[in-house]
C-alpha cells in the first residue's frame, strides 16, 4: 500500500524536473513568438479577399491528411516502380508522427491566434500548440522521397511545400520558425529512410 504513493510521488517529482527543465525552452519560444508575429499577421491580413482566404483554408485543409491519398493512388496507378518511394513516404510518415506529439507537448508553444486576439483562426486547429509543423513536417517526409525516385517533378513538390507553409501561417497556426522545424524535421526522417530503403 505504501509502495504505490512513493511511486506517484516519485513518477510526479519527474514530471515537475522535466517541465522545468524545459522552462527555457519555452521562455525562448515567448520571445521568438513576439517577433515572429508580425509574419503571421502579415499572410494573415492578406486573406482578406475571399479567393485567398477560401485557397489558404482548402491547402490547409488537404494537409490535415486529404492530400496524401491524392499524390499516392494516381501514383501507384501510373507505375508499379513508385511503390518503394510510396511505402519510403508512408514510413517517414509513421515515424514522424511517433516523434510528434511529444515534441509538440514539451514545447507546448502556443498558436499565433490565442497569442492575438485579432488573428481568428480560418479553420480549426488539430490540437492546441504550434511548434512544430505537423503539415509542413508531414508534406516534407512524404514529398522528399517521391522526389528522389522522380527528381523532375521537385518544382512542383516545392511549391506546394511553400503554399502550406503560406497556407498555415495564413490561417493564424503557425509561425515561420513552426514551418521550418517541421520541414526540417520531415526532411531529417525522410531522408535516411529514403536512402535506406
């Protein structure tokens, strides 16, 4: 009986170390979001026309999950040679989405739009912190090895990397630094496993 408390006790005691471990981080965070908010608020105030607004919200939208079976089912159709780039995409994806929600919980960063009241969000958010990227992360460890098997097709794969991360700032989720981790991020599982596979 007395064993369970002290292991709550304990298990509690790491919880409170780790969060305050992670108070700079986070103390980092508060300043590079009053910085970087100007960006947000930029592609923000630019969504005022409705065909901007409806475009930022329709990228943003495909990239909670629409977009992938888009790119991957016409490629599988097109040629039987893009199924290890295909299940190469599907891995980095799977295991970017391990790694995820645990960096996005310690950072606990919040979004743009419940930093300023004046940035109402286009769409609803999937969760509540920001940082990093969950689209740009995503979009990155999908595209990165389908354009190692088809390197023509890179222009394309990088505009519409560009478009969700204007796409999601745009929208009051993310800031620039958010975009760029998750793309780095992505980018740093796909890569391996695409040269591994």
């Amino acid at each position: 009986m007395l064993a369970r408390p002290r292991i709550s006790l304990a298990s509690a005691r790491t919880r409170i170390a780790a969060h305050e471990a992670l108070d700079p981080l986070r103390s980092l965070f508060n300043d590079l979001s009053e910085r970087e908010i100007r960006f947000v608020e930029l592609a923000w105030r630019g969504t005022r026309r409705p065909g901007i607004r409806a475009l930022a919200i329709s990228i943003s939208w495909l990239g909670n999950g629409a977009i992938y079976p888009i790119i991957a089912v016409p490629l599988w159709y097109m040629a039987h040679w893009v199924a290890r780039p295909l299940v190469a995409a599907a891995l980095s994806v799977a295991i970017a989405h391990l790694l995820y929600p645990w960096l996005k919980a310690a950072c606990a960063r919040s979004r743009p739009c419940n930093l300023r009241d004046s940035l109402e969000p286009l769409l609803a958010s999937l969760d509540e912190h920001s940082f990093p990227s969950g689209h740009a992360m995503t979009l990155a460890a999908a595209l990165i090895p389908l354009v190692h098997a088809v390197p023509i097709v890179w222009p394309l794969a990088l505009g519409f990397w560009l478009a969700m991360a204007w796409a999601r700032m745009a929208c009051g989720h993310h800031y620039p630094s958010d975009i760029a981790a998750g793309g780095l991020l992505g980018a740093a599982i796909a890569l391996p496993v695409t040269f591994l596979s």
